[in-house]
C-alpha cells in the first residue's frame, strides 16, 4: 500500500478561522476541512418531533422540558437516547415526564455529577477536567447548566432544613431522589460552603447562564464553564 491509498483523518476541538491548523487544511490540495457543529435547541428540537413522529407518540409538556435538559450536542447519542425512550413507552401512546426520568435522566446524571459536585465543593480542577471530558463526548453545555440549577435547588431547600434545625445527616439520607452514597462527601463540603443566601445568587447566577447559553449557543460551552468554575471559586471562600 503506497502513501496515496491512505486517508487521514484528523478530529480537533473548535478551531478558529486562523488556526494553523485549519489554515494548513483548507490550503492543501490534498486536504479537505469540514466544520461539524453542535446541535443547537432548535436542532434538538426538530429532532425530538421526527423521532417522536416515527414512532407515533406524543409527549407533555413536563416531559418534553425535562427530555431537552438531558439531549446534548451529539446528534447520534441524542437520537439513541430518543430511539430508547420511544422503544420504552411503545404502545402507550404518549411520554410522560416519569418515563423520561426511568429512561434517560439516570445515564445523563451519572456523567454530569462530578463536574456538578466539583464546582459547588470548591474544586476548579475537577470541572476543568470533567468539563473538558463532556465536551468531548458531545454533551450540550446547556445540559451540564440545567444540572448545576437542579443540583443548586437541591442544596438550597437542604441548607434551609439545616437552618431550621434539622439534623445535616437526615437531610443528606433523605429526599428525593435519594442521593448516592459516592456523592455525600462532595455535597457535604458543597453545604459547608455555602451559605442559604448564597445559593439563592448562585441560582440566580444559573439561570442567567442558561439564558445565555440559548442566546449565543456558539458561546455556549465558553460561558457554561465559566460559571462552573466561577461557583468553584466562590465555594472557596466559604462564609
């Protein structure tokens, strides 16, 4: 086999227009240079109704807003979480916001948790890295902030028990859903951290995010990260 019945191929993160080596691939004759672009919301969302088309189901309004939280920006790993879900309620007739919860809510959680816990325990290099390992696998920036709100209610509603004189053991071993047991030293150090008032700006803080995330979602993971690490740093100063 000579050097000409060789292809290469060659996968990068995103590369600005004076990349070196986007620049080096759009010169050459023998190179080729194709942009492949996260879904957007928009995207996601026509690919939520085709799917949900071809398998003649319906889905309320609940369900539909918490499915979205979980799709990313990988358009095959969100059509097989979409595939899974309508195998999964086939013959019922329409999605509901438990099924989505049963199917699709427990694999996302699991890769989001660390970089979730990370940021509110005050640990910058565990976002970073697990952030990066997100972005990789074509989680929707979007995604991880919807898990960070969820996460911040969560710890917001148990500060507020602790405050009111429950005990931080029965707060962390109770509720729903039950939170793992992996999980508890994070969180504990995230309660420690944080203060009632404090977790109320950080939602504040998220929703904005969110918001923006939507607006300019060639930003997106930019401003995701940025807000991760901010609550990171934040969660180090305690008080």
């Amino acid at each position: 086999m000579s050097v000409k019945d060789c292809r290469i191929v060659i996968e990068a993160g995103e590369l600005r227009p004076e990349s070196p080596l986007r620049k080096a691939c759009e010169k050459a004759r023998m190179a080729v240079a194709i942009g492949c672009y996260p879904d957007t919301e928009r995207d996601l969302a026509k690919l939520m109704e085709d799917e949900l088309r071809i398998a003649n189901l319906r889905i309320t309004q609940d369900a539909r807003a918490a499915l979205m939280s979980f799709l990313g920006g990988d358009r095959q790993a969100s059509r097989n979480e979409l595939r899974k879900l309508t195998l999964y309620a086939h013959g019922r007739g329409e999605i509901t916001l438990e099924d989505v919860m049963s199917v699709v809510a427990d694999a996302s959680e699991l890769k989001l948790d660390p970089i979730v816990d990370g940021a509110f325990a005050g640990r910058p290099d565990i976002v970073e890295t697990e952030f990066a390992k997100a972005m990789i696998a074509g989680t929707y920036p979007g995604v991880i902030i919807s898990a960070a709100q969820r996460q911040a209610a969560w710890l917001h509603k148990s500060a507020l028990a602790i405050a009111g004189g429950q005990p931080a053991s029965a707060v962390l071993d109770g509720g729903f859903p039950r939170l793992h047991f992996s999980r508890k030293p994070m969180v504990e150090t995230a309660l420690r951290n944080f203060s009632v008032a404090r977790l109320a700006a950080i939602i504040e803080q998220l929703a904005t995010a969110a918001l923006d995330t939507r607006k300019q979602s060639t930003l997106a993971a930019a401003i995701a990260q940025r807000t991760l690490m901010a609550i990171a740093a934040n969660a180090k100063r305690r008080g």
